[in-house]
C-alpha cells in the first residue's frame, strides 16, 4: 500500500468516525446542533483527503479542475441560498430537492467513470455493476424527488395522478431500464446503453412519485432519500471510495429506519404507499363528513375559550397540520407565552407525524422560540393529559381520534394522543371535514369537547386579544 | 481487484449496520433535522465529483464535472446549512426568563 493510500484511507475513517460520533450526536436536541456541526467537519475532512489524493494520484487537466470549481460554487451558491432563505413550512421540500440533486450527482458519477474510462480493457464487474446500479437508483431518486417536492411545494398537484394502464407502462419502463443497464454491463463499453438505462429510469422515477398522495410524500421523500445513501455507496465503489461507501450506507440505513417509523406513525405501509392511489391530502374525503349530523356538536367561541384557558391550571396545545398549513406557529406560541405569564402551565403534545413530516412540527415551534422541553413526546404528553383542564387541539383530526383504539375502521391501531381524556376539550378547526384517513372523529362530538370553527391563524389571534381582556398584562 | 471488492463491500455492510443502530434511538422530535443531516451526509457524492474531476481529460468529461460537482455542492453546503438553521433554533428555556415570570398558580 503507497504512502498516499495510506494517509488517505487514515483521513477517511477519521471522517466516517466524525460522521458517526455527528449522527449519534443529534439524538439529543442539547447536542444535536453541535452533532450535524461534527459530521461537517467530518465532510471537510473527507473532501480535503479526496482532493489531495486526486491530485496526487491522477493530477488531471486545468480544464477538468476549473469544470469542478466553477461547479461547486454555482451549485453550492444556490444550495446555501436556499437554505439561508426558506420557510420553515417549506422544510419539507427542500430537503427533497437537496436529495434529488444528490440522486443526479451520484448517476452523473456513474456516468463520468464509465465513460471517461479509458479505451483498452473493459471495466472489471467489480466496477460495472456499480455504474448500473448507481444509474438506475440515482436517476429514480432524482427524478422522482423532484417530482415530490413539487407535490409538497404544490407545483405538481397533491392527489394521485393514475391513469389507466399505468401499471403495465410502469412495468414496461422498469423493464426497459433494467434490460438497458443488463446489455450495458455485458456489451463493451456501449455509453448509448447506459444512457437509455438513465432515461428510462427518470421516467421511471416520474411514474413512481405521481400516483402518491400529496400527504405520503413526505414518507417517499424519506425512501428517496435511503436510496440516495445507496446510490452514493454504489459510486463509492465505482470509483473505489471508501469515504462515499460509509457515508452512503450510513444514509441508506438512516433513512430506511425513519422511513419505517414514518409510515407506522401514520398507521401505513411502506408498501401500500408505493403501490400509490390513497392519500389525496386535498380531495373531499370518500366516506363521512359531508352530511355530518352538527346536532351534537357544542360550538364555542374565542371568548369562551379564552376563559377556560385563563382559569385553567394544566393546558395542553395540541398542535396539527392545520396549524402548519396557516403557519400559525407563532400565534400558539404568543398564546402559550401570555398563559404561562398569567401562571398557567402551557406544554405541547406533539405526535410523531403532527406537520407535513414527522418531527417537522417540532422545528416550527423551535422556530417560534418555544423551548424544546416544552414538547411533549406521544408518551410523556399521554400520561400528562388526564392532569389537564384543558386540551386545545389546533388543527389536528386522525392524530386524536379515539377510535383508533378500536378495531375495525382505517385508524385502527394507529398511536394516538389521548385528548379525550384531558378534562375538557377545545378542538379549533375550520369544519368538521375528516382528516386524511376520511373518517369522522367522534372526540368532536364528544359531550367534553367544545368546536371553535375558524382558521388556525385568525383563531389563536382572536383568543389572545381575549385573553389580554381577562387577563391584564 | 477482488480484495479491493471484499475490504469494500465489508465497510458497506458494517456501516449499514451502526446506520440502523445509530439512527433507530434518535427521538421523533428530532426526525426532520435528523432526516436533513442524513441527507447532507450524502452530500460526500462531492467526492465522486473530485475524482470525476481528476479523470476528465475530454469536454464530455468536463461537462459530466462540471453537473456532478454543481449538483453535490447544492447537495452538501445546502444540506448542512439548512440542517444548522434548523438545530439552532431548538433552545432550552431561559433560566433569567423563569426568575422574572414565577411558574406559581395565581
């Protein structure tokens, strides 16, 4: 082994133990800014080893360098732009767009070591199916997260977009990629068969995401995202680096693991997803709601609740998607903030899917300053509830439907937040309409359970004007 | 080349495993930083794009650079970034904040 080898793969385990000591790091939020921190000073570590092994190695053209610069700072100028620059609602999307262009980097590798090979004897197997594979799951990724973050960002519509026969041209495509990448491996170095590989598996990639409702997305972006960590680990081996091969099954297994939970948390299967056609996210449900008797329904006002919370000792916010949709994280939290000066105990109960991805809630009350240990997990808020006066959901249905604790009905099963067993309820919502899963949600009719209909936004801003009436400041 | 292949698919495998077992414990209020620093993780494809770089001797050589380093950079430098703004923003309460507002029942 050179010298150069040497120095090189000591600087890459020192990257990936960075990467490791990084991720185990952000399992707690005390440490977890400190922990992606360690992880970046992983990645300098590892770029600075790959560009001195490059140069040392191979050495290369001017002109090859002055391409990778110019395309760092372009693509790199844009990535922080738009992170420097988002709205939190908007996380979600983001993060699938960062993973769509590292899907592309990695089929973009893939493509450049198999056709930069020099002409003479033909690719090893050790390197070949690498290439394919690293084609096929990179283009998928790319595409099909691009075609997810439309769908989240609202460009590409949210309902399932299936047409007939879809499934067999579905098949058709996936076979044409996959015989394209098969004859590209066994042919010599033919590039025209890479590439219909690739373009088979964009299209491949369209396909996939379309026929998914707009609120399963973030569970696909999660998947994408793991099939990224593959990809990336396929290019390692493509191009014989280690620092990529670590890296990239680190991710392939993070996010096969939050995929899993995601979807649990949503009381789905990862399969019946994929397979798309359910989750409309937009679309008037296909059963209840409508018609729905208002007979039993306790209306109050903001006045109302503004009283109830003023004398309450123990509230609980329960914070839901519609929250998230009129982005009215800062007028829960100036709620919250009044009521706990008043000597009111205010705590959130946050589900584990509550926002547009699991734990995205979390960073929208972060970012309305709440302090993290004000958010109750499903757990530790669970216990808490039969102790509260008071339980105001904002913007949350299936999360806290109590029939999800019996069998028979499509959230049957699914983790709950018990807020019907806080003393009183106020449930704050725009209608009676059903949630995602489309099911009625008897805690609304609950005789403890009061609906103050009005959005999210215009709700908690009427009730803190009210409160301010009860309560001097 | 079929020890190189061995020593490397080894690392994949083992890597694959403390992924699961580093990522499993992490808590749901941490899912989306989580997911986004996984996500610049993957930004490393950067180095894929060096060694492109490095092996480019053509124009379809230097165009395949040029996309491969563009697309990882957007991919790492916004990925951390993002990830960073996130976590900051997760703050304990503070202490000076609970002596002026007493947390006692009125």
């Amino acid at each position: 082994m050179s010298t150069l080898a040497f120095v090189t793969g000591l600087a890459y385990l020192l990257a990936a133990t960075l990467f490791v000591v990084g991720l185990h790091r952000m399992r707690a939020p005390a440490t977890a800014r400190r922990g992606n921190l360690v992880s970046a000073g992983g990645m300098v570590v590892a770029v600075a080893a790959t560009v001195v092994f490059a140069l040392v190695d191979s050495g290369g053209t001017l002109w090859g360098w002055l391409a990778l610069v110019l395309g760092l700072i372009a693509g790199g100028s844009y990535g922080v732009l738009r992170a420097r620059r988002v709205k939190m609602t908007d996380i979600p999307q983001l993060v699938s767009l960062f993973n769509a262009v590292g899907g592309g980097a990695a089929a973009a590798v893939a493509v450049a070591a198999f056709a930069l090979h020099p002409s003479g004897p033909p690719l090893s197997a050790t390197v070949s199916i690498p290439i394919v594979l690293d084609v096929l799951i990179g283009s998928v990724t790319f595409s099909g997260s691009l075609i997810a973050a439309g769908k989240l960002q609202g460009i590409v519509p949210g309902r399932p977009l299936t047409f007939r026969g879809s499934r067999l041209v579905n098949i058709t495509v996936v076979t044409i990629a996959l015989a394209a990448g098969v004859l590209a491996l066994l042919s010599t170095h033919n590039l025209a068969l890479l590439m219909a590989e690739l373009v088979a598996a964009l299209v491949f990639g369209v396909l996939m995401v379309l026929p998914i409702g707009g609120a399963d997305a973030p569970v696909v972006v999660s998947l994408l995202n793991a099939l990224t960590g593959l990809a990336v680990a396929m290019a390692g081996f493509a191009v014989d680096n280690q620092a990529m091969i670590i890296a990239g099954a680190l991710v392939g297994a993070a996010g096969t693991v939050l995929t899993l939970q995601m979807a649990q948390a949503m009381n789905r299967s990862v399969m019946s997803i994929i397979l798309g056609g359910f989750g409309t996210g937009d679309a008037p449900a296909p059963t209840g709601g409508q018609g729905q008797d208002l007979t039993n329904v306790r209306t109050v006002t903001a006045d109302d609740l503004a009283i109830q919370l003023a004398y309450a000792q123990h509230v609980m916010i329960v914070p839901g998607y519609g929250l998230a949709a009129a982005q009215a994280q800062h007028e829960v939290a100036e709620l919250a903030k009044l009521l706990t000066d008043h000597g009111v105990d205010v705590k959130y109960a946050i589900h584990p899917v509550a926002g547009r991805m699991p734990g995205h809630m979390n960073v929208l009350l972060a970012e309305a300053n709440v302090p993290y240990t004000e958010m109750l997990q499903l757990d530790e808020a669970n216990d808490a509830f039969p102790n509260c006066d008071i339980a105001l959901v904002v913007g949350a249905n299936d999360v806290t439907n109590p029939d999800a604790r019996k069998p028979g009905n499509a959230v049957s099963g699914m983790p709950i937040l018990d807020v019907d067993r806080a003393r009183s309820v106020v449930v704050l919502k725009r209608s009676m309409s059903p949630g995602y899963a489309g099911i009625t949600n008897p805690l609304f009719t609950d005789p403890k359970t009061g609906m103050f209909f009005a959005d999210a936004k215009q709700g908690l801003s009427d009730t803190i004007a009210a409160v301010k009436e009860y309560v001097p400041a | 080349m079929i020890q190189t292949l061995f020593g490397n698919l080894a690392i994949f495998v083992l890597s694959l495993l403390v992924g699961f077992e580093v990522i499993s414990k992490i808590p749901s209020t941490l899912h989306t930083p989580m997911m986004s620093a996984a996500n610049a993780i993957h930004g490393v494809v950067v180095a894929g794009a060096i060694i492109t770089a490095s092996l480019a001797h053509s124009p379809t050589g230097y165009a395949l650079t040029f996309v491969a380093g563009a697309l990882a950079a957007a991919n790492v430098f916004g990925g951390y970034t993002v990830t960073d703004r996130m976590l900051k923003m997760f703050t304990r309460p503070e202490p000076t904040e609970d002596r002026t507002h007493p947390q006692s029942p009125s």
